[in-house]
C-alpha cells in the first residue's frame, strides 16, 4: 500500500506541530516510527487516507467512535447545533436533558457537571475529593491512565508501597509525592499503602475496568475490596469510566459490575465525537463545588450545545435495542477467528475481550496486570500492526491498546479483518 501523501503531508506537519501530531498516542514511536496515515474521511467502520486507501477502522478514536463515524443521528445533531450557534456560555435545556439521561442511565448519580475533556473530568474528581475529605493523596494503579493532568502522571516508585515519582517532565517531585501506585487486581499492596498512609487518603482512583493497558477485568471480589477498605479508611472511591461508560452496557462499568463508587469521571463516548468530559456522584459530595461549595471548577466551552446535542444523540442511538448484544455478537467472531489463527501459524497470543473491545497481546500468559502487559512483545506487536495497516486495517499504534467494535462494524469486515489477520499471523511466522 502506497502513502505518498501521508508521507509527505506528515514532513510538513513536523515543521509546524511538534513532533507531527496533536497527541503523542498518535505517532508511531511505539511501533517503529515512520509517518502516521493521514486520514481525509471516516464513514461507518471505514476510514479513507489522503491516497485514497480504504481502512476498516478498529481505532474509532481512541474510543469516542463507538457508533462508528458519521453516524447520521449524530451528525443531524450536530448539523442543528451549527444552525442555532454552538456557544452560548448561558444554561441550556440541552444540559438538563443530557443531566437526566446520565443519571437515569447510571444510579450512582446524583449530579454531574460537563467539561470537556476526560483529563478535566478525572482532575476534578481529585479536587473534590480532597475538598470533600480535607486530604491530599490518592492511590491510583499501575498503567492506568487518567488523562494529562500533573497528579495523575506519575508512577510507582521503587516498591508498591512508595510514593510516586513523576511520570513526565514538568510535574513536580512534590506533586508525585501525593500519589501513590499499587498494582490492578492485587488486593494485599493496596491494603499496605492504606494501612501506612490511610488517614491522608483523599481518593482511590481506579478504572474498574482497565482500558489503558489493554482491556483488563477485575478479578472477582476485587473492587468491593478496593471499595469496602477505601471507605474504612475514610476516602472516597473515584471511578474513571472515560472508556467505560457506555461501552460494554448502556450505563457504566459500575452497573455491569454491581459496584459503587463516590464519583465518576466520563469523557469519550458520551460526547458522540465531540469533545467532553463529565464528573457525577451523590449531591453531598457534589455540593462541595462551586457555586455551591468551595471546590472551584468552571469552563468556557463546558456543556456546550454542540458537544451536549451530539451526546444525547449518541447515547439515543446506544439506547436501542441489541446495540451491546450486537458487538458482543461480532467481538465473539473477531476473537475466536484471530485465536484460531494464531494456533494455525503458532503464534503466541493471548485476548482480553469483553464485548466489543478486545487487546490481542503477544504473550500466552492470562494479562491481569500492569507488568505483564508490559512484558508482552512489542516488537512483535509493532510488525503485526504494520502488516495489518498495509492490508488496510486500522489498528492503534500501541501494544497497550484495544480494538474497538463498532456498530457499523459488519460480519463481511470481520471476514475481511480475520483474512488480514491470517495473512499477518502467515507472515510473523516465516
Ligand atoms: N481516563 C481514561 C481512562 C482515558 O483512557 C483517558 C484518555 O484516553 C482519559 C482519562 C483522558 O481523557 P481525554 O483524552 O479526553 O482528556
């Protein structure tokens, strides 16, 4: 497959934005380099590039997508919001009515309030908390990501139970020492960083199932551990839901789950494409923000009626019937056509799946955790995806990723993916 164009358009753009890209995920540092395809038009499971290649596209943004692109309910919407001006900076009836969908969707919602990203959403839970609490640390887990935000950029220390160090340039040591990281689905390191520093405990932050290092599931019994020791402690439990919500159910992970927390953070696909972000839990908690409370968050562009109006349509959209049994329905296919595969070419891999999103990681052990995710093999992972982009599937450049289903996704795309995936698997082989 030919990119001339991509090639040439990625040479200028590293003139002018740094590094070529607005977010670094979009590179392919992480697989070897080389310019990233530039895309010129999405429809449905499709992407088309600037040569005129077609895509199936198992990317959809990092997750927003999950109505596939363009879907005309959506872009109605945001056609409706274009006529009538997108910006207000006044309330909106929009706001109340996409307040009532979420809270209707997912119990443990009293209140929310919209921003516009999924770092704002998750920075503001940690403020509130420690608003709620009067403390200042939290506990997050290992390869969980949260967004850019100074607090949750940082990494376990030496141990699991030390304090954090910074993860990136720029946030400072004291910052990281607020933070500290244990391992995911490991019950007795997080025990002993809350019996050492529980009473500074403002919030445990967790993604209850884990999208950033894969999709990862919590072992049984795991999270009403994190939750029942977090609330003994006396801090709050924060769920960030950015790639969760609505993902595998209509409603969070918490209610596939039957578990709780004190607050939420979303983004993602609740914004329909559009960029948002939202934070919720029981009004006690909430009214500590402002107006009402001393906790201060606010925004420009926050609940904006084109990123409002595009959210309902996608969760109206989402809200119909067999929408989750459908992508479950084709995750099923993708996953036992790849692993037949890889038996066929005996190619070490094994998938976390759930739904419509699934990790192919090549490694044959069972990925539970951070460290194991990051002991598969990247190399391995980097030929995989480039033989795939070359065939015309769009995965993301990252091991760490998952392939996100959509609904205009088709049983013929799966076919075709599973074909891709063969000749792939063929390849890695000889
Ligand atoms: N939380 C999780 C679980 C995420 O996966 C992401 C982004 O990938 C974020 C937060 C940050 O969201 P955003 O990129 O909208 O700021």
């Amino acid at each position: 497959m030919e990119r001339p164009n991509s090639e040439r358009i990625h040479k200028e753009a590293l003139e002018h934005i740094v590094g070529g890209v607005n977010s670094p995920s979009r590179s392919y540092k992480a697989v070897g380099g080389g310019a990233p395809v530039v895309m010129e038009r999405g429809l449905g499971a499709y992407f088309w590039d600037v040569d005129g290649n077609q895509y199936i596209d198992y990317l959809a943004a990092y997750g927003p997508i999950i109505t596939g692109h363009a879907h005309p309910h959506i872009t109605n919407a945001i056609k409706k919001a274009a006529e009538t001006g997108v910006l207000y900076g006044t309330p909106t009836s929009h706001e109340v009515k996409f307040a009532k969908m979420l809270k209707e969707a997912i119990p443990s919602l009293d209140k929310v309030r919209f921003v516009n990203s999924g770092t704002e959403a998750v920075m503001t839970t940690i403020r509130v908390a420690r608003a709620y609490t009067g403390r200042d640390k939290i506990i997050k887990f290992a390869g969980c990501y949260h967004g850019h935000s100074d607090l949750v950029l940082v990494a376990a220390g030496s141990g699991p139970s030390t304090l954090g160090i910074p993860d990136s340039a720029g946030v400072p040591k004291s910052i990281a020492q607020e933070v500290i990281t244990v391992p995911f689905n490991d019950i007795e390191p997080f025990r002993e960083a809350l019996s050492k520093w529980g009473d500074e405990i403002a919030a445990v932050l967790v993604e209850p199932i884990v999208g950033n290092f894969g999709i990862v599931e919590p072992k049984p019994g795991f999270l009403e551990q994190v939750n029942d020791l977090t609330h003994q402690a006396g801090a709050l439990v924060i769920y960030d839901e950015v790639i969760t919500a609505f993902r595998f159910m209509y409603g969070g992970a918490q209610d596939l789950l039957g578990v709780k927390p004190d607050l939420t953070a979303f983004g993602k696909i609740i914004g329909g494409g559009l960029p948002i972000g939202a934070y919720g839990g029981s009004a006690a908690i909430m009214e500590t923000v402002a107006p009402l409370g001393p906790a201060y968050q606010a925004g420009t562009m926050a609940g904006n009626p084109a990123s409002i109006l595009s959210g309902i349509a996608c969760l109206e959209v989402l809200k119909q019937d067999g929408v989750y049994e459908y992508l479950d329905q084709l995750g099923a296919l993708l996953e036992k056509g790849i692993s037949e595969s890889a038996k066929k070419h005996d190619i070490p891999i094994t998938i976390n799946r759930l739904k419509g999103a699934l990790t192919v990681y090549f490694s044959t052990e069972k990925i539970v955790n951070y460290e194991q995710a990051e002991n598969t093999d990247g190399e391995m992972f980097a030929r995989f995806f480039k033989l795939m982009l070359n065939q015309g599937i769009n995965l993301a450049p990252s091991k760490y990723e998952a392939w996100f289903i959509t609904i205009a996704h088709t049983e013929e795309d799966i076919e075709a993916t599973l074909h891709a995936v063969d000749n792939a698997f063929y390849s890695l082989a000889n």
